[in-house]
C-alpha cells in the first residue's frame, strides 16, 4: 500500500488526480468503490453509515408502534458520541473481541432502549396474556405471533437479535459465544473470514431484522 498526501495529490494536474482517486482504499486496504463513484463516476453514491442506518429503522420502528399502541417503543436514550464514533468505525483489528465489544454497544442501543412496559402494552391490546418473566426480544417475538405470524417465522425474524444478545454476551465474559452459531442465526452459513466482515454482516441483520419488524406491524 502506498500512501499519498492529499496536498500533494491536489498539486497534480486534474487527469493525475483522477488516476490516483482510481486506487483510493479504504484502512482494510481494499478498494473505495464510493470514492470511486464520486471522483472518477462523478456520481457520488447514497451510502448512509451505520449509526444513520440504526436510527432511521428506530426512528420507523418507533413512529410504527406508536400509531399502533399509543406508546412510545423506545426510550431517549443513545450511546454517547465516543460510542457512536465506534459504531461507525468499525473493526480494524484481526480480533472478533472487536466485534463483541461493538455488538455491545449496539445491543445497548437497539435493545435496552426497548421500554418493557410498552411491550407488554401492546400484548394486552393485542388480547394476549403477559409472562413477566420475558423480555424485549420474546415480547417481541410474542408480539409478532400475536399480529398472525406463525411461530417459525417469528423466530426467524428476532433471530439477529438473539445473536446480537449472544455476542455481547461474550464482551461481558459471560462464557464464550459460539460465532459460527450467532452468524447463522443472522443468515451467513459460516464465521466471516475477518472481524470487520462479521461486524458488517452484523449491522446489516440487525437492520434488516428492524424493517422486518417494521413490514410485519403494517400488515
């Protein structure tokens, strides 16, 4: 990998420019295709981050559930900037305790801001007996039974929250999280070749879990 400084880069005639934004990479040292589009494509594409792409499916899950329930979903709370900026970092490292630490984070803000009440709220308006011994994950699962969704697919739609809950499980030491397991309940049939892989895959099974969520209430 060569490294080049953008003042020297800008000093360069447009055409030269244009070559070396041609091999611009990302720190895992894979090609930008992003940069790629906007420099060379002139055509800069939508690539929303991962902290905008979890509030966006919060922000749908919540304005869903409320009209539904009258009860706000989830509380105001979100991690603060340091843990957002992680979010939105990712892995670097060739170490899956990154992951785990990152599934934390993002279990905290997906999950504990989950208000139990409001879920059980919405199984009494849905006629259905409270077992309160369960939590946000099983409520919701009993939710989407609730709204005609047969047991299975209810399952298979919580799924990537049960991984997530798993992997941030083994940050906090609670034994050791069986990955090739977690990443097969977010729909990939083995352990990603690095940790930066599995952390994306991550993200995008939480988020697509979240718009399931959100397709199923507006049926």
């Amino acid at each position: 990998m060569v490294n080049a400084f953008a003042p020297d880069i800008a000093d360069l005639n447009p055409s030269e420019q244009a070559y070396w934004s041609s091999f611009s990479s990302i720190p895992s040292g894979d090609i930008c295709e992003e940069m790629f589009q906007t420099r060379m494509q002139n055509n800069p594409p939508h690539s929303p981050g991962t902290t905008e792409l979890i509030e966006e499916a919060l922000f749908q899950l919540d304005t869903i559930f409320q009209k539904q329930f009258s009860v706000p979903l989830f509380n105001d709370i979100k991690p603060d900037q340091k843990n957002l900026n992680s979010l939105s970092i990712g892995v670097f490292s060739s170490q899956y305790n990154d992951v785990l630490e990152l599934a934390k984070i993002l279990y905290g803000w997906v999950i504990e801001t989950m208000q139990i009440g409001s879920l059980r709220d919405a199984l009494t308006a849905l006629g259905k007996p409270i077992d309160n011994k369960l939590r946000q994950i099983k409520l919701l699962e009993n939710i989407l039974m609730a709204k005609g969704i047969d047991q299975a697919q209810a399952r298979s739609i919580t799924a990537p929250l049960v991984a997530l809950n798993e992997l941030r499980g083994g940050s906090a030491h609670i034994g050791n999280p069986d990955l090739e397991n977690c990443f097969r309940l977010m729909g990939e049939s083995t352990i990603p070749q690095t940790p930066r892989k599995g952390w994306n895959l991550c993200v995008d099974a939480v988020v697509s879990c979240l718009n399931s969520i959100i397709s199923a209430f507006a049926l």
